[in-house]
C-alpha cells in the first residue's frame, strides 16, 4: 500500500497558485477545501520540531541573511574528507562539492535531505547553500525545517512544467513531498 494518494497529490500541485498577484499564498485548493502549507501548518503537522517567538528566526537562517554568510573554509574542513575541497568556478569561486569528496556522514545527510526536505532528482554532489544547511546541522545550529520544506514547496508549485524529451504530451518533473501532501490533506 502507497503511503500517498497520487491524485490527492496532482490535485494539490495543480491548484497551489496565488490567488492574488504578488502575493506569496502557501495554500492548495484539494478535495473542496484549502490545505496551508505554511511553516505554521507545516511545523503544526511535524509536531512542532523547533518553536520560534514571533519575528524569531533559526540559527541556520539567521547566518543566511548575515553579510559573511558562512565560512566556506570551515563548511570544506568538515563536509569533505581530508585534502578535498568544493568544486570551483574558473574564476575561483567555491560552488558545490561533489560527492566522492564528501564524508561519509555528509554523503549520508545529503541523502536524506534530498530525499526528505529539499526534494532533488540530482543527487550526486551538493551546491553550497545545501552544503551551509548540512554545516549547520551538524554543528547543531537551530534549523526551522518546516520553512524550508514551505519553501521548496511554494518553489515547486511555481516552476513551468518542464516536458519529457521523448514524449512532448509528459512532464520530466517527478512531484516532490508526495506523502506529506497526502498527510496534509
């Protein structure tokens, strides 16, 4: 037995679009009702992983909005084995790290975290803002991932459809948080 419903799942895709231009709506019109999927909602549903103060924000997001970001040397020392490094653009600048220069334990965060909270159907190396979320989770910096997960979703949702090679009448695009959505509903 599969853990989502497909068609409860297209039904919510095709009908998470913003009801007013220029506003961000993070709900879906599913089976005559409308299903939230804010990080209210989310955390609610998760079982309110990490409770924030009004206007508070995590750890993790709050070095996302600082002007130095995160120490890329530091994300390189603790995410790559010994003597590896990010893969870098010809001008030099750090943009992901592959993952035959990962630890295992980076590899295996990577997986869950393209599988469970950051959906990807490209999996064999990190680009950086994936590799500051893994840099934070493990060194236990606060990490709102019910935002993160409203995040991607609202993302999903507004990506055009992308159209299989072979096939122009299909989507290439696999559906992302299948049995979240399902629970949701």
């Amino acid at each position: 037995m599969a853990n989502f419903d497909p068609d409860v799942v297209l039904e919510f895709y095709v009908n998470a679009w913003p009801t007013e231009e220029g506003v961000r709506d993070l709900r879906s019109w599913v089976g005559g009702q409308w299903i939230p999927f804010d990080a209210d909602a989310l955390s609610q549903f998760l079982g309110y992983p990490l409770v924030l103060e009004e206007g508070q924000e995590c750890e993790y997001g709050q070095r996302r909005n600082w002007a130095d970001r995160f120490d890329e040397e530091a994300i390189a020392q603790l995410l790559c084995i010994p003597g590896q490094d990010f893969a870098r653009t010809t001008t030099g600048r750090r943009v992901r790290i592959m993952r035959t220069n990962m630890t295992t334990l980076t590899q295996t965060w990577m997986t869950l975290l393209l599988s469970n909270i950051l959906p990807s159907d490209h999996n064999s190396d990190l680009p950086l803002s994936k590799c500051q979320l893994v840099y934070a989770i493990l060194t236990r910096m606060s990490v709102h991932v019910a935002q993160l997960i409203a995040d991607a979703i609202y993302l999903f949702a507004g990506m055009p459809p992308t159209r299989h090679p072979l096939d122009p009448d299909k989507s290439n695009r696999a559906l992302g948080f299948l049995a979240l959505v399902t629970g949701l509903y």
